[in-house]
C-alpha cells in the first residue's frame, strides 16, 4: 500500500482500496483505511485509542492545546504520534490496532510487520511494530498472538507433556511386564512388545516435538539444521511400525485359530522375531524415502504443530494402505473367533485335553484382545486419515481453513494417543498382566521407601 502510494499508482490503489481482498483483521482493515481514507482513520483512531493517548500524555499536551481538526485534516498528526515509540511492546497498548498501524508514520525505525494465517485455534493474526521502541529486540510472533491464543496454545502443550510422561511410563511398564513374566511370553508378546517400542517413540520424542515445533513457529528463532528430517522420520518409523506390526500379529492369530495343530509356538516364535525385524527395517527405508525424494519430503503441518510427509498422496498412502489391511485382518481375526464359537464351552469336548482346552481359551482371548487394540488404533487413526481425504479434496479453501487448522490440531493429539491405550487394554482383558504390573509397582514402591 505505501509502494503504490509512494509511486503515485492512484488507479492500482483505488482498486485495492475498493476490493479490500486483505482485510480480514482489525490490523489490515485499519492499513486500508490509513491509505484510502486516511482523514476516516485519523479520527477513529482519536476516537478510539484516546486512552492511549492520554496515558502518554499525548491528548493533554497537544490535543488539549489546539484545535483538534488541526491534527486530523492538518499535517501535525505525527506530531501527535510521535510520543508512541515510548510505548513497550508488553504494555497492553501495543495490541491495540491503531497504535500498532499509527507507528507506520515515526519518524525513526524501520517497520515490521509479522502475518499468520488461518492459525489454529485463533484464525488469522496480522500485526505491526516499528523498531524504534525501546524493546524490540523482544519483538516475535508471540507478541501479536491474542491472550486468549496464548492460554489455548499453552494448554494444548501441557496437555502434550501429560501425554508424553503418560505415554513414557505406560509403555515402560507393557515392556517390563513382559520381559519379566515368563508366563506372559508367547508369540503376541513378542507383537505387543514391538509396539511398545514404537509408541515409547512417539512418547519420548514425538509428543515433546509438538511443544518444540510450536515453540519456534511463535518464536523469532528458527528450527534446528535437520530438524524436520530428524522428527518426520522418527514419527513415520513409529507409526508405520505399529500399521504392519498389527498386521503381523493379524496374521499369527489367523494361523494359530485355525491351524491349531500346526501351529508351533517355538517355531512360530522364531519366525516372529524375523517378522518383527523385517518390520522395523520397512518401516525405516519408508521413512527415509521422503528424505531421500526431494518431492515428498518432510514439512510442519498447517497447525504447526507435527512433522508430517509434506506430499499428501504419499502420506495417505503411507497410513491408508496399512489401515486397509489392519482392518482386513481384524475382520479375518474376528470371523475366525466367531465361527469357532464351541470353544466357549471347552468343557464339553470330550476330546480334547486339558492342556488343549486351556490354549483354545487363550488363543481366543488373544484374538480378542487384538481385535480391541485394532479397534482403539482405528478410532485413533481414522479421523486423521479422513481429514487428510477432505484436505487433498480441496473441501477447506479461504475461511473453512482456519477451521482445519484448528481441528488438525486436535486430530493430531487424539492420532498420537493410540500410543497410551495399549497398556490399559492389557491390563483390563488378561489378570496376569494385571498382577504382574502391580507388583513390579509395589516392589518399587518398598524399595524406594
């Protein structure tokens, strides 16, 4: 706007001015308003920052002294500005419109002005600052963010570092129970015990990228050298594992329903540990492949708030494809239970043994168990995967973003807590586990006292 003012491009800025395409914060409207109708804005700004000016004492030694229209139609306005290089950027002034559009005209400084838009949980922010005051070098983002951003934004990161410890020690304990208990160590421990191991990642390092990548999108720093790389790949690793190991585990339990008989658990252990082994590897070389692919790549998320496969096809293939089959097993998993309903009554079958009575009761709350952890993971995972749907669809354009911004904010949160619930659903289906954790808790407990 100054550009076309300063250049004399009085056609270009009519139009501007009569289009307002960028006025869609009191900020802007305000910029609109100081170049098209700058007789209009002075005498709003008077109007409505007169406590401002009082503070700084601006309306007693000048406006009171003078003839007011002097200062809105004549050429003393910045005069009557100029006392606001005073003013600091944490007074509650600074956010105030008028004060931050009015220090455009100091005569001292360069002006800066920082724009986020369709931020969530506060839609757009535009603001402006003259480095003339005497804290700018303070000046970031975060200066501009209303009050009530900040408190949602400091929220959702303390809700973060919760689910980080919460995340942490749950699956500390799934690992130590299972490491611990002999009894507990069959085929689909080895299964839970892999993802365990990933959904620690996602406590250890994903939840406190969140509060990292926040911090440095509001902040005037910028992100460590080969920080997307680094996160991106540790969250694609971990979410990729739990995909295919849940297959995996699909498949073991398929076999071990209906092929009894031939289904051995020392060679069938032998080959999960190659399973699981394979699993890590694939999920690594498909979390290298966007760093190794200039055209994927690793970016922040429109809510700034995870680091995700930057191409939107990739990404969906990368959870969708997965999804699709871990739905397809569990559906297998689950027929299997169903059409094989006479082993709820194990006691009548005369022919079969104690001993085989005992692991067809087990082999069926096994399956059972993995249908629920299939259920949990796709209630956590599908709203993601929809929204990333809607999103390559081009459903969310103009105003709806800033509705995407702010539920993805969400629906990242609630993606990442698949990685809590294993742990309570173990203790809640087997009472081994349930003991078993108990008393590692209580063992700790007296040592430490």
């Amino acid at each position: 706007m100054d550009q076309m003012h300063r250049f004399n491009c009085s056609t270009i800025l009519q139009q501007e001015c009569g289009r307002r395409y960028f006025a869609y914060t009191p900020f802007s409207e305000l910029v609109y308003s100081r170049f098209c109708n700058i007789t209009k804005f002075r005498n709003y700004c008077l109007m409505h920052s007169l406590d401002v000016f009082r503070r700084y004492n601006i309306y007693e030694n000048n406006i009171a002294k003078s003839n007011i229209t002097e200062y809105i139609y004549g050429d003393s306005w910045n005069d009557l500005v100029l006392p606001l290089v005073n003013i600091s950027i944490n007074d509650d002034s600074f956010d105030d419109p008028c004060v931050q559009v009015n220090m455009f005209d100091l005569p001292s400084g360069n002006y800066h002005e920082v724009m986020f838009i369709y931020q969530p949980y506060c839609g757009d922010i535009w603001c402006g600052v003259n480095s003339a005051v005497p804290d700018f070098n303070k000046f970031s983002p975060w200066t501009c963010i209303p009050m009530r951003c900040k408190i949602t934004i400091i929220s959702i990161s303390i809700i973060c570092v919760i689910m980080s410890l919460l995340t942490t020690i749950a699956n500390v304990v799934v690992i130590g129970v299972f490491l611990k208990t002999e009894k507990l160590r069959n085929n689909q421990s080895l299964y839970k015990m892999s993802i365990a191991f990933s959904d620690l990642i996602v406590g250890l390092f994903v939840f406190p990228s969140i509060i990292v990548t926040t911090y440095f999108s509001y902040s005037s720093s910028n992100l460590p050298f080969g920080y997307y790389n680094t996160i991106g790949f540790i969250t694609t690793l971990s979410v990729s594992v739990s995909l295919l190991t849940l297959i995996m585990s699909g498949f073991d339990r398929v076999f071990a329903m209906m092929r009894p008989m031939k289904y051995s658990h020392r060679s069938t252990r032998k080959i999960a540990y190659y399973v699981i082994g394979a699993t890590w590897c694939i999920s690594s070389v498909v979390a290298l492949l966007p760093i190794l692919i200039p055209s994927v790549g690793y970016h922040m998320t429109t809510s700034r708030s995870l680091i995700s496969i930057a191409n939107g096809h990739a990404a969906l293939a990368v959870i969708g494809i997965p999804l699709i089959m871990t739905w397809i097993n569990g559906i297998a998993v689950y027929s299997v239970v169903k059409t094989r309903s006479n082993i709820r009554r194990p006691s009548k079958d005369s022919s079969a043994s104690p001993r085989s009575r005992r692991r067809i009761v087990m082999e069926k709350k096994l399956a059972i168990t993995l249908c629920i952890m299939i259920g949990v993971f796709t209630v956590c995972v599908l709203p993601s995967f929809v929204q990333q749907i809607l999103g390559s669809a081009g459903l969310f354009r103009n105003a709806n973003f800033a509705v995407f911004t702010t539920s993805e904010a969400f629906v990242v949160i609630t993606f990442l807590s698949n990685s809590l619930w294993n742990c309570f659903i173990y203790n809640f289906r087997h009472t081994d586990f349930r003991e078993r954790a108990k008393n590692i808790f209580c063992s700790k407990f007296k040592s430490n006292v």
